[in-house]
C-alpha cells in the first residue's frame, strides 16, 4: 500500500473542532507538546510503520514551516538578527527509527491526578512509559498557566481522547526519540530536540487507533 497522501481523509468535523479546541487551549496554557490527528481512510488495511512515519512527517513539516515564518518575521522587524538567525528548523524524518511502546501501559487518563508526580519511592523501572508522559505532560518547564484546577483536570484526559490514546481500543504507539541519555543517537535526526536534552526531556510518539481510524503525532522539546 502506497503511503502517499491517499491513506489520509479529513476527519468527522466535531472531532475536527475538539483537535482545534485543544491545540488552542495548549497553546494559551503553556503546554510543551505540539500534536496532531490525522484519519485514515477506510481501504487503507495495513496501517504500519511507514503510515506513522508519514503522519510524523506531515506535523514536523507544520512545525518546520511555522518556524521558518517566525524566523523570518524576527529578520522582518528587526533585520539586525539575520546574521544569528541563518538556520531553520529542520527534520530528517527519514532518519528517524521507531520502537513500539507498551500498548498495555495506556491507562484511563482520569486515573491520574492532574499533577501526577511520580513517587520518588518507588522503583523507578516499574514506572510506565505512559504514567512518564502523564508527569511531563502536566509538568513542563513553566506552569501551565490555565484558569482554574477544573480545567488543569480537564487537560490530559482531552489529549488522550483527541489522539485516540486509549486502553482497551487496539492502539499502536510508536516511539521515534528514545531516552536522550541511554539512547543520544536516536533523537539527532532533527535539532528540535535539543533543548528537552537540557534536563526536562524529549517525545515523539505516533498512535495509531484501528477503532477510531486515527494516526496521532505528539512532539515535545522544551528547557527552563
């Protein structure tokens, strides 16, 4: 199967709204993830890696684009800065190698408690890659910055439904970063990340859905 732009339709338009919504909203809180959500169309009966490899690819070119307008903008205003500001934003996605996550570790968000800190008593081998992302994501480098602890609540769980990252629907949850300390040469295929190397951390995880027919890309890279 091709994995042109054929495998991808646009989605149910209220879905289409709740991934609106929600990117806005993470971007007025503050949020350190960047995601998308992308359909599949229905003839497409082997989503496999190279689908999520193109799914990637289709959120790192927005991001890429973005920061190329926001560079240019800069120059715009203030052409002083050109000579520090003479590289963009690039992505070899094509150098990016995935690794599955434990699909069995995506739990109901709700399970978490909207700032979910991993105690530091525990053995920290024990602890999921998805309890992880549930600590990172509700804890970047600045406080989120939302209205009221109901909508903190409200967040994590809104993501994972957005993303079709959800127990007991079949997903498949592919890593493409690794851990920067154990794993330094798995992320180098785009310097997006090296701020999160700093010490917050680094993501980059596609989920496909087979029940919803959604293929998610989550990005995050940040430092203090």
């Amino acid at each position: 199967m091709s994995t042109s732009s054929h495998w991808e339709v646009p989605l149910p338009s209220h879905e289409e709204a709740e991934v609106v919504a929600l990117r806005e909203t993470l971007q007025s809180v503050g949020s350190g993830f960047e995601f998308a959500v992308y359909g599949v169309a229905a003839d497409v009966d082997d989503v496999g890696e190279a689908h999520h490899r193109a799914a990637l690819r289709l959120l790192c070119d927005d991001i890429a684009a973005f920061a190329e307008r926001y560079r240019q903008d800069v120059i715009a205003r203030d052409p002083s800065l050109a000579a520090k500001l003479t590289t963009s934003l690039a992505f070899d996605v094509d150098a990016a190698r995935a690794t599955p996550l434990d699909p069995s570790a995506v739990i109901a968000a709700e399970s978490f408690a909207p700032l979910h800190r991993v105690v530091y008593t525990r053995d920290l081998a024990t602890v999921s890659w998805f309890e992880w992302f549930c600590q990172a994501f509700g804890d970047p480098p600045y406080t989120l910055h939302v209205a009221d602890e109901a909508e903190r609540a409200s967040l994590f769980p809104r993501f994972c439904r957005c993303t079709g990252l959800l127990p007991g629907e079949g997903v498949v949850v592919l890593d493409w970063v690794g851990d920067p300390e154990r794993q330094p040469e798995r992320s180098t295929w785009s310097d997006y990340f090296d701020d999160g190397k700093e010490w917050w951390g680094i993501w980059c995880f596609t989920v496909w859905n087979p029940r919803r027919r959604t293929l998610a890309v989550a990005i995050a890279s940040q430092t203090d």
